[in-house]
C-alpha cells in the first residue's frame, strides 16, 4: 500500500504526544527524502507470519504505534468471535530485544480496550513457550514480540492461533484485513496497564508456566537409561547468544540428566546489543567464535547455539583434527531423525502410523532415512505453520503419529506439545544423539559420515537475492513472473524432468503431462533435474530476499561438492537473467 510519504512525515512531525526517541528520529530526516520515503513511502508488511522490520519512526517501521496498528487487527477479528472465544484472552511473551517488553505491553493495552485478556510473562522467554502457554492456558491466541536472529536494529510481531501454531491462512486473512483497515495509527485506543489491572484484564505468568513446560519436556529424550551411563561422559558446550535460551534451556537439561556442560559466559547475558556477535543467527559460522574457543579449552564434543528467541539451534562437531565444523540445519535433522526412528525402533515403539513433517526446501536425505524404517516423510510449504497443521490433522483424524518435524532454516520439533520449532527441545535430543555416539567412542562427525556412507552424500545450500527500499517487493515479484514466463527445460546443463508451479498447484513433466499438487496455493517454483538435483525458488516471507535452494545428492563427497559449486554457479547466472 503506497501513501504519500511526505505528507505523512509531517503528520508524525505534528503528534505532540510522539515519544522523545521517535520525535528525535523524525528531526534527523528533515529533508532527506530517500530516508522519509522508506520510512513513510508505506505500512510495515503484515504476513501470514505478522511482521518484521528495523525499529524506528514511521509507518514502514517497527515501533508502538504499528504494534498497536496489528493488534488492533487481531482485536477487531476477536470481536467478531463468540463472547466465550474473546474471553479466552491472549497470551503475549517477548524476547531480549530492545523495545520488546514495551511492545508487549502495548499489544495489551490495545487488547484491553477492547475487553480482551491477556496474559503477559514477566520476564523474556522463548518463542516456543509463547506457542505451549496458548495451549497450556488455553487462550484464543498468542503475541511473541520477536525478531528471532535478525541484527539488533530489527523487531517482530507475530500471531499465533488457539492450537499454538501460527495463526492458519484463512484466519490470518482475515486479520490481515483488519490491520490494514486500522490505518490511523494516532487514533487506537488505549487503557492503562494499571486499570487493566484492576479490572482483571492483564495477568503477569511466569514460573507456573515454565514448570508446566519443563514437565512435557520430560517426553522429549528417548533413551533416558543412556543419559544416565553417558550423559555425564559427554562433554558440550551451550550458548543462548544473549537471548530467551538462558531461561530455560540449563533447566530443562539438568532435569534429563545432563551436568557436563559448559555455557559460554559472554553470551549468557540477555543483552539487546549482541555485543559478541552482531547478527545473532547460529547458522552462521562467526556466531561460534566463543563457543569454539572455550570448547578448545574443556575438550567439548559438541557446541549447541541456540538464538535470540530460542527457536532454531545451530551446532558445531568436533573434528579428528579437533577443530570444529558448523552443521547445517540439515544435518542436524538427519541425526536426529536417525537417532529418533532407530531408538525408537530398537525399543519396540515405533508405530507403524508413524510420519515425519518437513518443508519441500529440506534435505531429501530424510526422506531415505525414514523410508529406511518404513516410515512416511509428508512435504509441506515453507512455514512452520504448515508442520503445526499437519499436526492438528493428525490428531483430528486418528491416522497418524507425529514423530518429527522440520525445517532446513535450523527449526525443528520433537514433541508436538509445542507447535512451533523449539530449540529447547532441539538441545535436548541433540545431546542424547552425542551420548549416543559417545557411547561408541565416536562423535556427531563421526555419526553423521556413517549416515552418509549408508545413504549417500547429501548437500544443499542457499543462494540469496537481496532487494532494497520500498519497491523490494515488486521487484521479487518480478523475479518470480520472469521465471514463470522463460519455462526453462535445463538447468546446470542438465534435463528438467519436472517442474512443480505452487502457485498453480501443478506439476508439469517433460513430456507435457501434469498432476495437481495438493498443497496450499504459494509463490513457490520447484525443478527436478533428470541427475537428482532440485532446485527451488521462493520470496522470503520475513526479508525482502528470493531464496534459491540447492540439493544434491552423490556417491562419494567429492562428487557432491563439486556438483554443489556447479548449481551455485548456475543459481547466479539465472539471478542475472532472471533480474532484469
């Protein structure tokens, strides 16, 4: 939605009551057009997954005024509801960031105008508690205010649904609606945190909360006699990258059994600045440098970073050199689905209904894993909501047992009373996966060559386009119209044996012939190539940025390597064409 940017400017200029930052933000712009432009030139993007943005002064920005413009969304969609669903109220969590508590206090104020409860933690905690506490509290909603492993200057709103998942499409829809018709972002009422007090409508949660969740937790490991002959052989070291993870990721350990550990002090402290690691995302390599250094120092056999609010984990193996090497949010799905189907196997408890849940940009090697032991891999659309759905339907339906559910993007999800990826339960099964290895005198490196030796070589990557200011996302719409329109038939130089168009919900061969595929309507293309590889094609839902993910899989990992830097090449090469 375009406005006039300027105009605009002037009317936040003229707002009296602006808080002294945002005032001295709007002073700084004066008469810098291309700063008020993206600034004003339009409203912060509202997804299906909320919304995500730098924290500053305007309409296209992450501060109070745009958190009360969304949850005014969600309080006009919750006054539409029956009195009983509204009363349910909302239940609101926030992470380390700067801003975060405001947000989520603000988020209340909005929803108590409307008569709506809300239940607010009192300190950070993670996002996959926000997801448990709906269940747990039962509430006809949820907020995280977040922006998960985005620089320091970003923040986020999301939403998520009575089922803990993020609010489903037709009932985000609808919201969606909603908060771009509550434009007059000077103009939504507010009640007073201490009146809402009083009258019942904000609630402060905290350690009731957290005990319920760690006594579900108590699912998550599988083999708890190992934990107790092993667990206090392994030696690793954790770090919460100065977010939620600290609150409870120690806990949760300690009550399965795992006292061997070290956690990296620096990185400890909840601080909004991330000052030992500038983009606190623990897949990418940097963000070990600690961790690294003090697992040198203990003899770690693992490093386990989870991030800011504690929903991807990211490791790091030691290596026969004793270096470490970073896993890939796939390789750590491979092992730990491998440990999970042949534990459960070899305890008599794998049912025969038993499915695992992974997006369509994920490894296929889970996919051999689990067909290994006779077991389904169900493709869904990119969104942990998708995962959460197919977990509903399993439970609706009786037909069958969720065993695992992930994503590429380092998420992943054990136990389904969470709905949402969870790095508190990541850690917990990664560690048995390294007593598990421990135990043969072996080490995640060591596990995950031996999975590779049986099924062959995997690997995959992305590949980014970034696109910048308010026209972003018309240019990656652009990007995906001009692929749509040149019908590519090779790739790499190789045959396209297929192509499966999301957004038409076909899949065409090469010889002409097509099938529907059964999947909800998205901007997403998917090539198969005649020599296994795949590619696909997808516009971020979070970062103005088209995603080109690779997948090869060879006999040897040579092989694979050198294919990977093949399709890389020819991923930039189709940027170019595709760009202009």
């Amino acid at each position: 939605m375009s406005i006039d940017a300027k105009k605009e400017y002037q009317n936040w200029v003229q707002q009296e009551d602006l808080p002294v930052t945002l005032k001295s933000e709007l002073a700084g712009m004066y008469n810098r057009e291309d700063e008020i432009k993206d600034a004003f030139g339009g409203f912060l993007s509202f997804g299906t997954a909320g919304m995500r943005g730098t924290m500053g002064a305007g309409t296209n920005r992450m501060n109070i005024y745009t958190v009360r413009q969304a949850t005014e969304g969600l309080a006009n969609y919750m006054d539409t509801l029956d009195p009983k669903d509204k009363g349910r109220g909302v239940a609101i969590s926030f992470d380390s960031r700067y801003n975060s508590k405001d947000f989520a206090y603000q988020a209340a104020m909005v929803l108590g105008s409307h008569k709506i409860p809300s239940y607010v933690f009192d300190d950070i905690r993670p996002t996959p508690q926000l997801s448990f506490t709906v269940r747990h509290l039962h509430t006809f909603a949820g907020i995280m205010i977040t922006a998960s492993h985005n620089p320091k200057q970003y923040n986020g709103y999301k939403i998520y649904g009575q089922d803990g998942g993020q609010m489903p499409p037709k009932a985000s829809d609808l919201i969606t609606s909603y908060v771009r018709k509550a434009d007059h972002l000077f103009e939504i009422p507010t009640t007073p945190i201490k009146t809402l007090r009083k009258r019942k409508l904000l609630s402060i949660i905290g350690e009731e909360v957290d005990e319920a969740y760690l006594a579900d937790a108590k699912s998550v490991n599988v083999n708890h006699d190992l934990i107790k002959k092993v667990g206090k052989d392994l030696k690793f070291v954790y770090t919460p990258l100065h977010g939620t993870g600290k609150v409870l990721a120690r806990r949760a350990l300690e009550d399965a059994g795992f006292m061997n550990y070290d956690i990296v002090p620096e990185q400890a402290v909840a601080d909004p600045e991330f000052p030992t690691t500038p983009f606190p995302n623990p897949e990418y390599p940097q963000t070990f440098d600690l961790a690294k250094k003090l697992g040198k120092k203990v003899g770690a056999d693992v490093l386990i970073a989870t991030d800011p609010d504690a929903d991807r984990l990211g490791a790091a193996v030691r290596q026969p050199n004793g270096d470490y090497q970073l896993m890939t949010g796939n390789q750590i799905a491979s092992v730990l689905l491998n440990y999970i189907l042949k534990a459960k196997q070899d305890a008599n408890d794998l049912p025969s209904d038993g499915v695992v849940v992974k997006s369509i940009v994920s490894t296929e090697l889970a996919t051999k894993i689990a067909a290994n032991y006779g077991i389904h891999v169900k493709n869904v659309l990119t969104g942990f909501k998708f995962i959460a759905q197919q977990i509903k339907n399993f439970e609706t339906n009786h037909d069958h047992h969720f065993l695992f559910g992930f994503e590429e993007s380092y998420g992943y999800l054990i136990k389904p009373f969470v709905r949402d990826k969870d790095a508190i339960q990541s850690t917990m099964l990664l560690a048995e996966v390294a007593a598990y290895y421990k135990q043969q005198n072996m080490t995640l490196y060591d596990g995950l060559q031996a999975i590779y030796k049986k099924y062959g070589y995997f690997k995959e990557n992305t590949v980014s386009k970034m696109f910048h200011g308010i026209n972003a996302h018309k240019e990656m719409a652009h990007v995906m119209d001009n692929l749509r329109n040149d019908h590519l038939t090779e790739f790499g130089g190789h045959k396209i044996n297929a192509v499966e168009d999301f957004l038409s919900s076909t899949k065409t061969n090469a010889d002409g012939s097509t099938s529907k595929i059964d999947l909800p309507k998205s901007n997403v293309m998917k090539f198969w190539l005649e020599d296994g590889t795949w590619l696909t094609v997808r516009p971020s839902g979070t970062e103005p940025k088209v995603k080109f993910y690779i997948g090869i899989n060879a006999k040897t990992n040579e092989e694979a390597s050198l294919h990977l830097k093949l399709y890389e090449q020819a991923v930039q090469n189709l940027i170019q064409k595709v760009t202009k």
